[in-house]
C-alpha cells in the first residue's frame, strides 16, 4: 500500500524498460498464447494417423472420425474462444491478471504435456476414447488461450502503445515458427506423407516446443513483478483504479461497471467494428480458401517442390506476410489516432479479397459435393501468392493498429478493459470468418 501511496502523491517518473527487456518478455507473451494452437493445426498429420482405419495397412479408406476432425476441431475451438472472452471481459475488474494469465499457462503447460503422452502412446485400440479426449483437450485449451489472450492484451494496454504491438507481432511469429516447423517436417520425409516414425517425431517436436515456450512465457511474466518497468506501470494502473474506485460507494459498483464498460464501448467501437471485419474477411479467406489453391500445371513444377507448394504459397506466404505488416504499424503509423473511419473503410475494402481467391485455382477436398472444372479467372500461379501476401500484409498493419489505438482513446484506469474488449472484438471476428469459410469453401 505504501508504494501505492507515495505513486499517486509523486506521480514518478517512469523508468526506462533496460535492454527492451519487458517488451520482449511480452513478444514471448504473444508468442506462447497462440503457438499451441497453431501447433495443434499443424499437427495435423499425426491426429489423421491417430484415428486412421487401423484394420488394414493403409490409412485408407478414412474413417468419420478423419473426415469430420477439422470442422469438429473448429467447434471445440470457436464456441469455448468467443464465450471465455466474454467472461475475461466481465470478470476484468474482479480477478486480478496475475491469476487471469498464470493459470491459463499453467493449464496450457498440463493440457500439452497430456498431449504428449498421448502421442507415445499407442490408442489404435481405443480411437473413440482418444478422439474426446482431443476434443476435450482442444476445448480447454481454446478456453485457457481465450483468457490468457485477452488478459495479455489488457495488461498490455496499461503500458505504452509499443507493447501491445509486441503482443500482435509475437503472435504472428508464433504462426511463421509453426509454417515453418510444418515445411521442415515435409522436408524431412521427403514428400508431403509422412511415415509413422516422422509423424511421431514431428508431434513430439511441435508439442515439446510448445511447452517449452510457453513455460519460459509464464517465467517470464513472473519476472515483470520484479522489473521496475513493469512494476511502475502496473502500480500506476492499480492507484488509477483505486482513485476512480473513490468515487463511488459499495452500493454503485454494479452501476459503476456497467457505465464504465459503456463508456470504454463508445470511445472505441470504431477501432473495435474495424478489428472484427478485419480478422472476419482473413479467416474467410485463409486458411479455408487459401489452402485449397493448387499449382494451375503441375507437371511444370519441379518435383522437389510439388509437397511444398501448399505450405509454401498458403500459410508460409500469408503468416509471414503477417508478420511483416504488423512489424511495420508498430514503426510507421499512417493512420492516426483520429482516423477510425478511414480504417472502417479500409477494413470494408478488403472484403475484395473473397472473390478474388475464390477465381484463383482452388481444388476443393473430395468431401465436397462437386468440384468445378470451368477455368479460373486467374489461371496463374503468381496471382495467389500476390493475393494472400496481401491478405497478410493488410491483416498486420491494419490488425495491429486497431489493437493499440482503441486502448489509447480511454484514460489509463479503464485501458485495460479497452484491451480486453478489443480482444473480444478481434476473436469474433475469427469466429464469424471461421464460419463463412465453411459457407464459401462449399460454393467452389
């Protein structure tokens, strides 16, 4: 309490963050809530070998559990995604972050050592048994990111601008590190099926570097109760709160949180709208869209590269595409603060990229009811790899500059609700991109 104290008496000066040490522990941060998910879809090959037919010596013909994993992957993923960001942004005011983000990594850490156990395991004489418990696993571990996620950004919020786009740029590395790690898998085995020993080692890897990133993560931020960068801030945040709290009684709290959530709502709807319709027209495109895109002649390709062309031109190309534009708004802004309709705009514009990938050479999955032989409209090869470089470009700068100026048009005791909204913002826009994806990809 004293240090409290003597913070809002002196109003200190803050102290520089040495070494940059703190914004990097909040690029890892960034990293570590979204790498196990993203590990999680490039293991894909090892959860189709999980639940192959095990009655004969081929993986074919696949089975229902093969056939519905992805659409059932995306359920257990989006229903718990959207409802526990919900319940960070209510409950932001009421459980500090410190328990919001160590327990989310702490069950991220149990929930991918549980994963990997299983993966040296042999379940082929229970595969329905196997397949909940990796239903059950992606909903607590969609749920554990949700928190972390939203509580990250809110933290972050409370710190200068910079840090919240560390938070964007690390979660977009964290997508190249897995593109990457899915085209060294391939290149290890040679061709884009992987036998059973590089299916296993692949899991392990991804996994095993998933939660070790992700405990260094929650070491690190252990670590920021002890920086007096970090600790400047967030007694800061905690003395605004407590002024703001001064003027009400016991009996307006309820009052006082709901006016104070509609107040931080209309300073940053605008910032906010712009974030969600740019993560819906990107998850409406990429990966569904995206990754069904093939070479418009094969044979013209040289053979090495044949297993690479999807990894490569799909989610390499986009992640870092992503990558760089979001490392680009965090150094050069040419939006401002006051330029929220610009960004509307901008943000609607990017609905063109829809039908533009969908006239690139997509080759929908035998799943699907028809498959249509007329000739795209962009009958090349360049064309898709300029189209989802500039999804991924336009996804960065625009995302991250919605995610740092909508905490900055509220004062500092409610930046960290605006982060968390902002959150909340961006994660329906991936849910509702999510399901138009499943929508669009039957019309191809």
């Amino acid at each position: 309490m004293s240090e409290t104290v003597k913070l809002i008496n002196n109003k200190e000066i803050p102290p520089k963050d040495k070494f940059q040490f703190v914004y990097w522990i909040f690029y890892l941060m960034g990293i570590g809530s979204l790498l196990p998910w993203n590990f999680f879809i490039t293991a894909n090959d090892y959860f189709m070998y999980k639940l192959r037919n095990t009655t004969t010596n081929s993986i074919e013909p696949t089975t229902d559990q093969q056939k519905d994993f992805e659409s059932d992957l995306a359920v257990a993923a989006t229903i718990p995604n959207v409802l526990f960001n919900i319940f960070t942004v209510i409950i932001v005011k009421y459980l500090h972050q410190k328990y919001r983000i160590s327990l989310s990594f702490l069950f991220i850490a149990i929930l991918l050592f549980i994963t990997i156990i299983f993966v040296n395991v042999n379940s082929d004489d229970y595969q329905n048994t196997f397949f909940i418990i990796v239903m059950m696993t992606i909903v607590l571990l969609s749920a554990s990111s949700s928190v972390l996620t939203a509580s990250v950004f809110g933290l972050a919020s409370i710190m200068p601008v910079n840090y919240i786009a560390a938070v964007m740029n690390g979660q977009a590395l964290g997508g190249t590190i897995a593109a990457l790690a899915h085209i060294f898998s391939i290149a290890a085995s040679g061709s884009e099926s992987l036998d059973k020993n590089s299916i296993i080692l692949s899991a392990n890897i991804f996994f095993a570097s998933a939660l070790t990133i992700t405990v260094i993560a929650l070491v690190g931020y252990a670590s920021l109760f002890f920086l007096k960068f970090s600790k400047f801030y967030m007694l800061n945040d905690a003395c605004e709160t407590m002024e703001s709290a001064d003027d009400y009684d016991e009996s307006e709290v309820d009052t006082k949180e709901s006016k104070s959530f509609m107040y931080v709502l209309k300073r940053i709807w605008r910032w906010g709208l712009a974030s969600y319709l740019i993560f819906l027209v990107t998850l409406s495109c990429f990966p569904g869209i995206a990754s069904l895109i093939k070479p418009v002649n094969e044979a013209k390709i040289v053979p090495w590269f044949r297993p690479f062309f999807t990894p490569t031109v799909c989610f390499l190309c986009f992640n870092a595409a992503d990558l760089s534009g979001r490392i680009v708004a965090s150094k050069f802004q040419l939006l401002k603060l006051h330029y929220s309709n610009l960004a509307l705009l901008l943000a609607c514009l990017r609905i063109c990229f829809i039908p533009l990938l969908m006239q690139c050479n997509t080759v929908p999955s035998g799943h699907l009811p028809s498959i249509n032989t007329s000739l795209p409209l962009f009958n090349n090869d360049i064309t898709p790899v300029v189209l989802i470089t500039l999804l991924g470009f336009t996804n960065g700068y625009l995302g991250n500059l919605c995610m740092m100026y909508g905490p900055q048009l509220v004062s500092a005791a409610e930046s960290e609700r605006a982060g968390t909204i902002m959150s909340l913002f961006l994660t329906l826009g991936l849910a509702s991109g999510s399901v138009i994806s499943l929508i669009l990809v039957k019309f191809l």
